[in-house]
C-alpha cells in the first residue's frame, strides 16, 4: 500500500479528527472546505485550508501545499527522514492494523530504501496532479481599478495593468490573476483592504467565486515567470520572493530586466525546483520576507533555519545560492527586500551572503 493509498482511504471524518487530535479549531466549513488554525506550525491564525475533493491542505502563512502528512509532520515537528513517524501515528489514531502496510515493525522502520519509495509515491502524487487552467472569463467581473496604497508603495499602474491586476468592488479586495508560462490562469488571490477580514483571514486569501476556489496551484507555479522568463534565461540568475507584491514593485523597478518570481509562500516545492533546474540558471538569490524584529533574536535563528531547511538545502547541489539578509537594518520588520525602494534593494543586493554546498 502506498501512501497515497493510505490518503484515499482516509474519510473527511478521519481527517477531521486527526486535526482535532493536532488540536484544530474549525473556523469555517462548507461542503468543499474546511479552515482552521495553522497547526502545521503550531500557529494560531485561521489560515489552514483542507480541500476535501484534493484532500490538499493548504497553509497561507508558511507551509504552503501539503497533504495530511505534511501537516502531521510539521506539527510533530518531524524530520523529511523520519516520515514514517507520521504513517505510524495516523495509523495508531485511526486504529489503522499499520502492520499490515509494513509501516510498525521495527525492522522496516529503519529500511530506508522502503521508507523512500513511500515518499517519492506522496511527493510525485502532489507534483503531478494536473493543473486545471481556469477559464479567463471569470476576471471580466472585476474592475480595473488601482488602488493608491499600492503606488505609494512603489507599484506604477504600468505594472499592475501588465499583471492584470484588478479589484472586486463587492468584495473589496485587490484581485491577483496568477498566471502559468504559458499565460493560463492557474489561480486567483485576493488582497483583503478590510481590516476586520485581515485580521481573521490575513491579508492574502484564495479567491472564491460561488462554490469554486480558485487556488489550487500556486505552489505549481513561479509567479511572475511568464513575463520575466526570458531575463532570467538571459542573466541565469533569479531572484525569489514571497508574495507577488514584491513581483510588481520590482517590475516598476526595473522593467523588463526584472528576474524576479513569487513562490507564494516562504517554502519552496518540489514542483517549483524542477522548474528552476529547468530554467538553467546559475544563480538563485532568496529574498524572503524579514521574519525578525533583530539579528540576535531567536525569532531570527528560528527564521535563517527555516529558510536553509525550507529552501537553501534543496537548491545548494545544483545552484550557487545567496540570501538576502537584512545586517544594517534597513528594512522594518515583515518587510520584504522591496519594499523600502529601490536603492535599498540594490544595497541589500549587493550584501547578499552566498552560502555553501549542502554538505
Ligand atoms: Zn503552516
């Protein structure tokens, strides 16, 4: 059996209650859906989404796309390595016989090769689930409308009307198209201006038009490549950030010599480094957000070891790797590279630390 055996026999029922065992609340729910609070990294923000026709989980604030156990194994706090930590215990809290998928004795345990077939089978599952391209339709019923906040942070109308950026007068939210290369439409975000709605959903939300999300693949895009893939083919380097904002305020930076793509979140997915080894570039630079008040905090540690776990470990055998790091304190906490213009950016830039082979 593999695991995605396992996941299509976990019922929505068993999957609730192994997020209430992880001790979720329910914040809302619908036949297609469920968010609760983000214990895939013991958060307390309402933030975790389950897609029950998917059985996708997605974490708006850090984990981005997973699957059950993902969520298990950041909530446990487990190793990529120790993976079978996860089966075992949602096979004890389901009173699944996990004997007899080879997953409880002690023997097989430690047989890495087995355990490795197991998590190639769930990784290639979440990579290969085929992107449904929406129907492009759907944005005529927004507004082309910019909103001031955001040129004032340095995004020109050029850019947001390049991106297609648009706004939901009904909803009052700043609506992000997320294309794929080949210009399909992939997903749609929503930035809320409501504050009340920022303050329970955060200021990303996936977009819902009747019963349809529109947000299942983000982590199976870079966004941003459709416009700036020939730069980054031409400079083999490219730039990462977190959100598509910092996409737009280097687009009005630097025009058609930006090499910069979203990930949508701060981790990385195996789909997304397939497609920078595609890309043949020689040079990846991170710039995350900055998730520190200061450098010798240990929000700041925890902050540089999810960075190198999440994202550095799994470019540094194939790519010369450098991370922004803000050491002069140039930008205000949560903060992104961009946000402070564009002479910090290039300051910052030119400050970047280069780390070494993942050895
Ligand atoms: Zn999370």
């Amino acid at each position: 059996m593999t695991t995605q055996e396992i996941k299509e026999k976990l019922s929505d029922e068993d999957v609730r209650k192994l997020l209430l065992e992880m001790g979720a609340d329910f914040y809302y729910e619908d036949d297609d859906m469920w968010i609760t609070n983000t214990i895939c990294h013991h958060g307390t923000k309402p933030k975790l989404y389950y897609h029950k026709d998917s059985k996708l989980f997605h974490c708006y604030t850090e984990c981005g796309q997973m699957d059950i156990f993902d969520v298990v194994m950041g909530y446990k706090g487990y190793e990529q390595e120790e993976f079978q930590k996860a089966i075992n215990w949602i096979c004890i809290k389901l009173n699944i016989d996990n004997c007899e998928y080879g997953f409880g004795k002690q023997e097989q345990i430690s047989d890495w090769e087995f355990i490795r077939k197991y998590k190639k089978n769930s990784r290639k599952e979440i990579e290969t689930k085929s992107l449904v391209p929406y129907d492009k339709n759907i944005l005529n019923i927004f507004q082309k409308m910019y909103t001031k906040d955001w040129v004032t942070e340095g995004i020109s109308i050029e850019t947001m009307e390049k991106y297609n950026v648009l706004y939901s007068t009904w909803q009052q939210k700043i609506i992000i198209p997320h294309f794929d290369i080949n210009n399909q439409l992939i997903g749609v975000r929503g930035r809320s201006l409501v504050d009340e709605d920022i303050e329970l959903f955060g200021k990303y939300t996936p977009f819902k038009v009747g019963r349809r999300f529109y947000n299942h693949s983000l982590g199976q895009n870079l966004f941003g490549l459709n416009h700036n893939m020939k730069t980054i083919q031409r400079k083999r380097k490219i730039m990462l950030v977190e959100a598509e904002k910092s996409v737009f305020q280097t687009d009005t930076m630097f025009g058609d010599d930006n090499f910069t793509v979203a990930l949508c979140g701060s981790n990385l997915t195996d789909y997304q480094k397939s497609m920078l080894l595609m890309l043949g570039v020689r040079e990846v630079i991170v710039a995350l957000d900055k998730q520190y008040q200061t450098l010798d905090s240990d929000e700041c540690k925890k902050w540089a070891k999810h960075i190198k776990d999440k994202i550095i470990n799994k470019l540094s055998s194939y790519f010369l790797v450098s991370v922004i790091w803000d050491t002069s304190d140039m930008l205000e906490y949560k903060d992104s590279p961009t946000d402070k213009g564009k002479d910090v950016l290039l300051k910052l830039m030119e400050n970047k630390i280069y780390v070494g082979t993942n050895d």
